[in-house]
C-alpha cells in the first residue's frame, strides 16, 4: 500500500529523512514516532506527494507517487500537523469544498458528513468561521474532511494534538475499524499509549533514521523483558548506549 525507497530529503546541508526503508501493508495502522525535528512531517510530506524527495522513490497503491499525480492523491489523504484551513470559510462551506474537490455524491457526501459530525460534537459549529475556531475543532474539522470520502490509505500527522479526550476516543475506535475494513493508517504522534494500544506495527525514528521497526512485541523482544515503548523509545532517542537492535526492512 505505502512503500518508501531509499527515500531521503536535503534541506541544504541538513539531511532531514536518511535513506528510510519501510512498507505498510494493506489494512494496517502504522504508528511513525520520534521526538521533533526526527523527520515525520518530512517523511510524511514526500509520502503524500506534497514534498519532492531529494533521493529515493514512493508507490502508494502500487503507483509510484510523484508531486503532479493528481488521481492518485484523490485515493489517499492527509491530516496536516497544523491544519491551516482558509479562516474566511464556515465549517459548512469547508466540507462542501472538499466533497466537490473528491467529487463525492450527494448521498454519500450526506451521509457521511452526519457521521463524522456527530463522532466529534462539531454540528453547532458548522457555520461559524473556522477563524473564529479553537484548534482543537480545526483539527476536528480537518479530520473530518480527510475521512469524508473513505480514502483507502490516510496519512495523520500528530491528528490527536488539541482533541479533548471524548474526540480522541471516537478517532482512536474510528481508526481502529477503518483498519479493519481494509483501508491503511499511517499516523504519527508523541502519545506512546496511543501507539501501543491501536498500532499493528511501530517505527521510531530519530535524526532522520529507523532505529527500530515492528510489533511492540517484537520490538520489547529486542529490548528485553519489562521494557515499555515509553523505555525503548527513550534509550533509541536520546543518543545514549543503545540496547535495542536496530532494525530495518530490506
Ligand atoms: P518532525 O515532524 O519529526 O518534528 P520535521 O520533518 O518537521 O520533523 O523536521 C525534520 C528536520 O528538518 C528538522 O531539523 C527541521 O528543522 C528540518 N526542516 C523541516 N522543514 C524544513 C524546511 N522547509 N526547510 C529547512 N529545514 C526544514
Ligand atoms: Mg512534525
């Protein structure tokens, strides 16, 4: 569903993303983690076709992504780490705009809005500008746009940073069923607990490299017994002696 190649970004001197190496199958939710500035918003961005690599190749449902392949992009979506939505819109006018952008159908688009609407408690606030909106219910309201149309793989970038914890929970089942239906999650966030209870497999990366990839089990087998992700996020991440394998797809 998602396969990176060797993919890498310069920004000038600086190396933010190192070679990265993974691929997340069909019908898995994918927890990418490391402290900031590790390179997962870059990662992310290239995967998406929003950022041109510097080196190394995309394929997202087998097509290999590039910055101008538009069909493509309209399969997949993307929750942005800040979601700067156009403040002069109402949530209303935001979601019309993003059916029209997928070309959903009225009937779907009705639907499914209600759905999702209601999952975060956003009705009463549909007409009001999105200026006017805390970031909290901007971020309610870009992850409503990007589940609206049932992509077959998302990209949520840091999506429960500002979520009240009733709307971290709907995301959180809401994610874990849409997994299981057969469509593809890659999500990164600072919330180990989030991680461990819902991701199939976990990467941590740190200065723009895999320091480990797999199930939390395999990655506590690497770490030795009683270690929590908290720990092995941790020692992979602060530049100390690393106890944990490392590990990378080939
Ligand atoms: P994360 O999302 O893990 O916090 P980012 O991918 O945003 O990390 O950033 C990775 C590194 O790349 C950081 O050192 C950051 O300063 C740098 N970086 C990100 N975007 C740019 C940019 N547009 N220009 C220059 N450097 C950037
Ligand atoms: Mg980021």
């Amino acid at each position: 569903m998602i396969t990176a190649s060797n993919l890498t970004k310069k920004y000038g001197e600086k190396t933010a993303v190192k070679n990265i190496n993974l691929s997340v199958k069909k019908g898995e939710l994918f927890a990418y983690l490391g402290p900031n500035g590790s390179g997962k918003s870059t990662t992310i961005k290239m995967l998406m076709g929003l950022l041109e690599p510097s080196d190394g190749s995309v394929e997202i449902l087998g097509e290999p992504m590039h910055l101008n392949n538009t069909e493509l992009k309209r399969k997949i979506s993307f929750v942005p780490d800040t979601p700067d939505i156009i403040g002069k819109l109402t949530g209303n006018e935001y979601l019309n705009f993003v059916a029209s952008i997928y070309k959903m159908d009225k009937e779907t688009y009705k639907n499914k809005r209600e759905e999702l609407v209601n999952m975060f408690e956003l009705g009463n606030d549909l007409g009001v500008l999105v200026e006017e909106y805390s970031h909290g219910m901007r971020q309610k309201l870009a992850v409503i746009g990007a589940l609206m149309h049932s992509p077959e793989v998302i990209f949520l970038d840091e999506p429960n940073v500002g979520l009240d914890p009733k709307s971290n929970r709907e995301l959180k089942n809401y994610l874990t069923d849409y997994v299981r239906q057969g469509n593809t999650v890659f999500l990164t966030t600072h919330t180990l607990s989030l991680a461990e209870e819902i991701a199939d497999r976990i990467c941590i990366i740190y200065q723009g490299e895999i320091k480990a990839l797999g199930t939390l089990a395999e990655l506590r087998e690497q770490a030795g017994v009683g270690r929590t992700l908290e720990d092995i996020f941790l020692a992979l991440t602060d530049g100390e002696d690393v106890h944990v394998q490392e590990h990378t797809e080939s």
